[in-house]
C-alpha cells in the first residue's frame, strides 16, 4: 500500500490544547483506522513542523479524505507528501529511458 508522510502543524485551537496532543494522536490513530488508513509513525519535532507522521493508505483518495476528515477537527493544518519506497522507485528507475 502507499506510504504518505505528513507533515502537520498545530492551528491556534491545537496548540492552546497541545497538552492533550498524545491522547488526540490516540484517537486520530482510531479514526484513521477505521478509514482504512493505519497512522504507522508519530512524532513530535521542534522546527518548521510541529508533527510529522507517516501514513499507510490503499490509495492517494482514502488517505486524503481520511487525513481532511482529521484536520476538519481544527487542531491542525497538513502537508502530505507521496513517499516510496525503494522497490517502488526500482520500479520508476525501470521505467526511465
């Protein structure tokens, strides 16, 4: 399945409550399950980001609803980026002249 790594930053409603942030990822993790996405890594970082996770999803339409589904809740705003891995880039670098 796709890997996708997010890239999340908190909005004013998230950092006023960031010290509920482990228990949302929690619940995010739940949520995105249940949307046949499986939030695999999570972590926290200190610089242009606040999060930084990477996704697994059957495709780039179900991670999307799934990850506009999370940031509808208002605690954050996210860059997602198609990430592959190295027998899918094989596959790229095959299909180059």
């Amino acid at each position: 399945m796709p890997l996708f790594v997010t890239l999340m930053n908190w909005t004013d409603q998230g950092v006023k409550s960031f010290k509920d942030s482990v228990d949302r990822a929690e619940a995010a993790k739940s949520a995105l399950r249940a949307q046949g996405v499986d939030l695999q890594q999570i972590y926290w970082t200190v610089g242009p980001y606040d999060i930084v996770s990477i996704v697994e999803a059957p495709d780039v339409e179900t991670a999307t609803a799934a990850l506009l589904s999370l940031a509808a809740q208002g605690n954050l705003r996210s860059t997602t980026l198609r990430a592959l891995t190295a027998d899918e880039m094989r596959g790229v670098i095959a299909k180059t002249a």
